[in-house]
C-alpha cells in the first residue's frame, strides 16, 4: 500500500511539473532580434575627461541565455567632433533582469585620433513592460586608455 501511495505520489509531482513548464514555455517569448538604445556618459579616467554618447544594439538571441550582435556608438566629444565605435557583442542573460555584453570594440579613425582597439564589457540592467526593457546600463572599455561609461536604455524584442 505505502508503495502504491509513493509511486502515485511521485506521478502526480511529475504531472504537475509537466504541466507547470508547458504552461511557461506557452507564455514565454521565443528568441529572436533585440534593438537597444542607450544614452551614456563615457568617462576617460586618464584625462579625466566625459563625453555623451548614443550607443545602439541589435542583437540576435540563439536561445532565451545567448545572443551574438553588432553596437554602434556616437560619442559627441569635445569641440563639436563626432566618434563613431563599432563592437562585435556576445551577449548572456544569467538572470531576465541581467544582460552582460562582451566583446572588441573599434573606435574609428578620424582627425585627431587613430583607430583604437578595446575590449568592451557592459551590463543592462531590465525591467519588462510589455515588449519593452527599460533600465540602467554600466560598462567599461579596456584599451589604449581605460574609459567607464553609464546611462540608460531601452530595448524592444521583436
């Protein structure tokens, strides 16, 4: 009898988790194209300088943790020039309110500098409404010179 009660017991657990998870994977978006806008403020800390900048993502999601992408960045420096960045992202979701963004990012040459190489590492913090993500985003880039950077964003899944 304690046999029969254990095994309908642990098919019942099995049959509710089964239907626990079909109704999340019904309610749980598919992965796909993600467009992110940010404004940020880069700061140099060698010269102590900060600059506004735009930076926009899109990215690809392989699955609901990984994505692979493309950012463009405008950094409106000083004396009313204008830096354009260019990064090749790897993106992981280890939480749904955390995205980490890692990849080389390409600072392009223009008339007073050079192009320069660094590594990216940034962190978008979400909160969902609707379709939508809004949150805080910080970050750093490790080149030539070492630059910090944090703003705000908003992204929409397609």
């Amino acid at each position: 009898m304690i046999k029969k009660i254990i095994i309908a017991s642990f098919f019942a657990i099995g049959l509710s988790q089964l239907t626990i998870a079909q109704e999340h994977h019904e309610t749980e978006k598919e992965p796909g194209l993600e467009l992110v806008v940010s404004g940020v403020v880069i700061t140099e800390t060698e010269h102590n300088e900060s600059d506004f900048a735009t930076e926009i993502h899109l990215t690809y999601w392989t699955t609901h943790k990984w994505a692979f992408g493309v950012g463009y960045t405008v950094v409106f420096e000083e004396y009313n020039r204008i830096g354009h960045e260019i990064a090749a992202l790897v993106s992981h979701k280890p939480w749904p309110f955390l995205t980490v963004n890692t990849g080389p990012s390409f600072s392009l040459p223009n008339s007073h500098k050079d192009t320069e190489v660094s590594g990216y590492l940034e962190s978008e913090f979400a909160l969902p409404i609707g379709n939508f993500h809004v949150g805080p985003t910080v970050g750093i880039l490790v080149g030539e010179d070492f630059r910090w950077f944090g703003g705000f964003h908003i992204s929409y899944e397609f």
